[in-house]
C-alpha cells in the first residue's frame, strides 16, 4: 500500500514508476507527506467517530502539495459501529483526486455495506514453508519461534519478524508467565495490572489464542497448534477443563474486546475486572449466564 501511495503522490510518476527524486517522493520516504495519512497507528488501537471527522476535514481541503491526498486504514475490524456509519457517507462522495486504501484482514460480513462501496483486491500469503525460510535466512532462530509468530500473525512472514524482534514478543512471554502463576495459585485476579497495563487488545488475542489451542489438543488436532512455545501451558488448561468450559472461556474474552473496540469511553479497569470475575466462576463452574 505504501508503495502505491508513493506512486499516487509522486509530482513526476512515468508510467507505473514513481521518479524517487521529487519533492513528493522525499516526503514519503521519510513517512511525513501531509497528503498521506495514516489514520491507525501504535498509538491509536480504535479508529472512532472523531477518527472520521479529521479524515473528512483532511479531504475537502486542497492538497499542500498540489497532488492528491491518500487515506490508510491499516484494519478495518478497527472501526467502532459509529465510525463505519459515518465512513459510509465520505465513501459516497469523495473529493476528486483522493485515495482510500482500507485494510480487512477477516473480510467480517457486517462490512458488507461498505466493501459495496469499495474495489477488493485480495492477497494471498506466502506458504507457511516458504515464509519459514524466509525468516530463517532474516535471522537465526528456533523453528518453533518463528512459526509461533507466524501463526499469530496470520501467515505474514514480514509482521512475524517484527513481533519476534520487538518488545511485544517479550511482553507476551511476561504476560504468559503471570497468567500461568495466576493459575497456579488460583487467583486470577492477579493479572489486572499487567492486563490493563499497555496492548490490553493484544493480550486477549493472545490469551484467546491460547484457550483455542487447549481446545484443539482436547480433540487431539495438535498439528494445528498456535502457541508451540507454550505447549505445557496448553496441557495444562487441557488436562484440567473440558471442552464446553474453554469454549465458553474463550466466547466471554471476545465479547469483552469487542466491549472495549466498540464503547466509546468505557471503564477498562472495570471491564476487566468484571470480565476476570466471571471467568474465574465458569472455571470454577459455577457461572451463569
């Protein structure tokens, strides 16, 4: 998408080649173009109403640098219920001259409505074999690593070295910890503060992820493991529930994220709270619906 956007705001493009050399190129190269924006970053996990009011005061003003303007919506699944209704109407009638590029990684049947309004380009990931040499030859590492980062980042070799390589692998490994010492000592309670800390989102794909995992080994479908760096983990939360009680696990953590994406200005340290209170009475089987 970057490339295309360089292309789209280059002031001297030959054909389907960006020249690199002029003003508009500069700027890209150096990620502070002010007719691309990228309205979902590290810094922004939602994209909201007030996300979509700043993209429309962008667009229907001229461009700064006498081209086009490109909008970057880098996953769909981003966008609360309000945003998508808003967003609907800027796609209807956009300006002239201006790009959107939206990112759908689960292409979710409730976006019906505006992939209407939209061109699809699907694209195919690598193999899960050719991706793994890839990242062999990257940097050298534990098969199993890399093929956890892969799966947890949906097969895309290029995302599976940057989450091995930065602080959230860390942060992940840390969090693992406190939720297998939460489980040991029967308090899970315990892991608030790290939940809550920071990538609280991130932290319930994760744990969601691995709750899976549990269920897949229940019905001995291993081969189709996620977290292969947590394999006694896994067997542990196998061993010691049934199927319906990680299925159910698993169904509360998502309604809690899909809480904390689509409300606007909820408590997430009550959230959480609620949410780890009732996860410790299904465990203990005494939760009701």
């Amino acid at each position: 998408m970057w490339f295309i956007s360089k292309w789209l705001l280059c002031l001297k493009k030959t054909g389907i080649n960006f020249c690199n050399n002029c003003y508009g190129c500069q700027l890209m190269s150096s990620n502070n173009h002010p007719d691309w924006y990228n309205c979902i970053n590290h810094t922004n996990k939602i994209c909201n109403i007030d996300t979509i009011r700043f993209i429309n005061e962008k667009i229907f003003q001229s461009s700064q640098q006498g081209g086009g303007k490109v909008i970057f919506l880098s996953d769909l699944e981003k966008l609360t219920e309000s945003a998508v209704n808003a967003f609907l109407k800027t796609l209807e009638e956009p300006p002239k001259h201006t790009w959107f590029f939206i990112i759908n990684y689960r292409n979710l049947n409730y976006f019906s409505t505006l992939h209407s309004r939209c061109l699809i380009y699907k694209l195919f990931l690598p193999s899960e074999k050719y991706s793994l040499n890839w990242l062999k030859q990257e940097n050298k590492q534990n098969n199993q690593l890399y093929l956890t980062a892969l799966r947890i980042n949906h097969g895309s070799p290029v995302s599976a070295k940057k989450f091995i390589n930065g602080d959230i692998w860390i942060e992940r490994m840390l969090f693992f910890q406190s939720l297998h010492h939460a489980f040991k000592h029967c308090d899970l309670l315990k892991i608030l503060p790290i939940l809550q800390n920071k990538n609280t989102i991130d932290k319930i794909d994760w744990l969601c992820l691995l709750l899976l995992d549990a269920i897949k080994f229940n019905i001995n479908e291993q081969k189709y493991l996620i977290n292969l760096d947590q394999i006694q983990f896994i067997q542990f939360l196998a061993h010691r529930y049934t199927y319906i009680i990680l299925d159910l696990s698993m169904t509360t953590w998502m309604r809690c994220k899909n809480r904390l994406l689509k409300i606007p200005g909820i408590n997430h340290e009550l959230v959480l709270l609620e949410q780890l209170l009732a996860w410790e009475a299904i465990l203990n089987n005494t939760f009701k619906n």
